[in-house]
C-alpha cells in the first residue's frame, strides 16, 4: 500500500481578520445591481458623488455621534500613528461629509449640497448576522435646507431604492425636537428611569447618567420591556418641531408612501435634530436590530464641527443587509453579461494570431471571450458552450493558410468558413439576427420579482 505523504505547508494559512469579508466574484452581481440603482437614483434626483477618506481623526465622530454611544464608546477602530495623532477607521460618513462641506467652503456654492457617497465603514461590534467589522453603506446627504419637503423627498427615495428593487420595506418615523426640547425631554426620562434603575442592564445603568436617551435605544430585553411606558419624545417638542413634523407626515401622506409611527426611533448616533427614521425589512418586528437603513436631520452638526449653520438631512442603506434580504427574498439579479463571441484556436501560429484578433474584436466592441492557455478545439467549445455564448470563431492550420475563419453557430453547430478580412461585417450581421431572434432583454429592477421572472 502506498504510504500517505502528508505535505506539510511552509507557512500557516492565513485567515482573514474577525468580522471582515471577502466579496468573491459570485457575489458581483449584487453589488453591481445596487451600484447601478444608486447612481441611477443620484442622477434622478440631482445627488453629486463626493468620496471622503476612510481614515479620520478621531475627534470627528466623539463629537459628532458623541461620547456616551455605542460606536464611540465601543466600537470604533482607533490607533496612533507614528506621528502621535489619534485616528479611527470611519463608523460611518455624516460626519466626514460635513467636514468636507466645511473643509471646501461648500457654504458659499448654491444651498442646498446634495451629496452622494458609497463606500466602507468599520465598526468593532460582535460579529453576527448582518452585524459586520467592516461593511459598506451607500448615502444621501442634503446640506443648507431646513425645510420638511426635503426630509420627506429622502425618505421617498429611500422608498424608491428598495421598491425597485422588488424589496417590501416598512418606513419607521419620529422626531427628536431640537436640543431644548430634548434637553428637557432627557430629565423627564431621566426621572422615569431612577426608580427603575436596578432592573436595567450595566451599561444603561450609566447611559441613565450620561444620557438616558440612549436607554431607550439600548437592545437588552430588560431595557426594552422597561422603556414600553417610558415618556414619548412626541409629547415634548415645541411647536415648531411639531409644525415640522406634521408638515413631513403631510408630504408623507400626499406621496401615498405608509410609515409607522414610532417613537422609539432615536438612533444611536447624537447628532440628530427632529425627524429621524429607520428602513425595517417589511413586517419584522426585529427590524430593529437588523435595520436596512437610517437617517434623519442633523441641523446642529455643521456648527458642532466649527463650520457655520447648515441645517442637513440624510440616511444611510447597509449593503451587505440589502444583499441578504435579495437573498432570502429570492429576487432575480441579471448575471453579468454573456460575451458575444468566444474565440478558439489550434497551434502556436493561429494563437498568435488569435491574440492580435481578439484586440481588433474588443476594440470594435464585440464582447469576446477566450482560453488562450488551452489547445484541443473541443475544451474550448465546451467553455463556449458553458458560457452560453451563441457564436464562435475558429482559428486553425488550415485556416491559417487559406486566410480564412471558421464561423460556428453554437446552437446548431453549423459552421462557414469566413473570409478572415470579413470577420467584423458578418459578425455584426449574425449578432444582429442573434438579438432579433431572442429579442433585445432588458434588464428592469423597478418591477416585482414575479414580473421580472416572467
Ligand atoms: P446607521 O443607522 O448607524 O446610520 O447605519 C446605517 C445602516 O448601516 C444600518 O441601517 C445598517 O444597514 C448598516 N450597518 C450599520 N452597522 C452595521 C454593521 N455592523 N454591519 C452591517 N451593516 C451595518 C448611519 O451610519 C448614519 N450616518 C446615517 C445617516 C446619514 N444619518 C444622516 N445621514
């Protein structure tokens, strides 16, 4: 019997760091549709793309999420760098964006900045389902408007991000008031807690000190049956707050989009002024925990970060969660496109010359695909066919010599020998017939899934 030889690797394997993720290539198409439905919506609704660096100061976000949050507190990726300064990997981009609004006196271009962004944030939470270290968010921020229209027009088109997607989601709305408000909203809570305060959990126990606000955003099941009757927020904002709020409602209402009221919506970020609102995948009452998507009105943050007053609103989507829920709704996403042409060759001379061709071809704008490392014909038809491509070329000796190409139809098999200067015009012509035969598809994402898989 042979003797198993157990080949020892040289080093160990590595692994990838806790709570990150590799996005492998079956996963693209996903992130292609989301992409695509994001710039598509930024276009229609007159959203500029700004890409703010990954790495801040951490300053940025104690101030801005501020100091007795969850981010702050535990869960931002901090570190020195060999200058001594104090840096973070970016929780999130609200607040790079206003520093950015700031930095580039964006105060003195036309209010409102609609800005855009998409990109990677980190936050050291315990890896969970749709709880990642690092994760991706896409954004929409208006700067430089206070008015109501502009919170219920980001609310809608957060809507319209998931509804055409073929996503049920359910919106869930509330207001925070202004810092005043608030402020006398917090003693009241404050004063509901205290004699409460040994049933709550450790962390509440010093959030009722630093702000007990954040008790009522906290996820132990303790809190959360403890906050069922605490104070409503609703119940202490000053009539402007309120005139605010019922006139985003009002514009809510005339777009006929369903909203849930609901006053446990204070977000677990501090830089929030009057309307606040969460994406819950629709009819989950858990959606809390696993929100797609956030936002409201920070009118105070600009100020915070030392620049002049702008009153701003905006919210953010989860990729990865958007992804997940596509999955466990089993919506179509189109795979990437299928290549035209696939082009095969024998022997050294025709691969030559085959590399030379397939150049011609892409720069013509065919979509060509190839295995120029394999040498028998039938392999590479096999890939042709896997790859469900309708037409190939073939290159051999005999070709070669005669200066011709075979041309082969790949689903009756049919082959013509092409004159090879003819190559361009009678591709163009069989991939015209190819489209008129199967009819131009195009890919729709704004309908439902059923629609779609007609
Ligand atoms: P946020 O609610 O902290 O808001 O995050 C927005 C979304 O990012 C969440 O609803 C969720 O989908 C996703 N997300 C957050 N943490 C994780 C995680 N650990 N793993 C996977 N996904 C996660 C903000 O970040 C605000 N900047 C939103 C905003 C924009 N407010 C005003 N403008």
């Amino acid at each position: 019997m042979q003797k198993k030889v157990e080949i020892k690797a040289k080093f160990d394997l590595h692994h990838i760091v806790r709570g990150m993720k590799d996005i492998l290539p079956q996963e693209t198409r996903y992130w292609e549709l989301i992409r695509r439905k994001v710039f598509e919506l930024a276009r229609d609704y007159s959203f500029q793309y700004i890409e703010t660096p990954i790495v801040e100061q951490q300053n940025l976000f104690v101030r801005s999420i501020g100091e007795g949050t969850d981010i702050v507190e535990k869960e931002m990726f901090t570190f020195t760098d060999q200058g001594g300064e104090a840096l973070v990997l970016r929780p999130e981009a609200t607040a790079s964006i206003v520093r950015a609004f700031n930095e580039h006196g964006m105060i003195n271009q036309p209010q409102p900045v609609k800005l855009f962004y998409y990109g990677s944030m980190f936050r050291r939470e315990r890896p969970q389902a749709g709880r990642q270290r690092e994760f991706h968010q896409f954004g929409f921020e208006t700067l430089g408007d206070s008015q109501a229209i502009t919170d219920a027009q980001l609310i809608l088109l957060a809507y319209n991000f998931f509804k055409e997607l073929g996503l049920a989601i359910d919106i869930q709305i509330n207001s925070l008031g202004n810092s005043q408000s608030r402020e006398r909203y917090k003693k009241e809570l404050a004063e509901y807690y205290k004699p409460k305060r040994n049933q709550l959990c450790d962390d509440c126990k010093k959030r009722l000190l630093k702000n007990p606000l954040r008790v009522l955003d906290c996820k132990n099941p303790n809190c959360v049956e403890l906050s069922l009757d605490a104070p409503q927020i609703i119940d202490y904002l000053d009539e402007e707050d309120n005139k605010h709020f019922t006139q985003v409602l009002e514009y809510l209402d005339e777009l006929e989009l369903p909203y849930n009221l609901n006053p446990r919506i204070i977000r677990g970020l501090d830089y929030y002024s009057r309307t606040t609102f969460e994406i819950w995948p629709s009819g989950k009452s858990e959606g809390r925990q696993n929100a797609l998507g956030g936002g409201g009105r920070y009118d105070g943050l600009s100020e915070l970060l030392g620049g002049r007053p702008t009153p701003a609103c905006g919210f953010a989507v989860g990729i990865e969660r958007t992804i997940s829920l596509l999955k466990e709704k089993e919506i179509f996403v189109p795979g990437l496109e299928t290549p035209q042409v696939y082009l095969a060759q024998l022997g050294d001379v025709s691969r030559k010359k085959a590399l030379k061709l397939y150049e011609n071809l892409r720069r013509e704008g065919f979509t060509v695909a190839e295995s120029f490392a394999k040498d028998g014909i039938k392999p590479q038809l096999e890939i042709a066919n896997r790859l469900n491509i309708k037409i190939a070329l073939i290159l051999g000796q005999k070709e070669n010599i005669d200066g011709t190409i075979l041309m082969r139809d790949m689903e009756s098999g049919t082959q013509e020998v092409i004159n090879y200067e003819k190559i361009i015009p009678e591709l163009r012509k069989r991939l015209s017939k190819v489209n008129q035969n199967n009819g131009v598809k195009i890919i729709r994402t704004d309908i439902s899934n059923e629609e779609i898989k007609l």
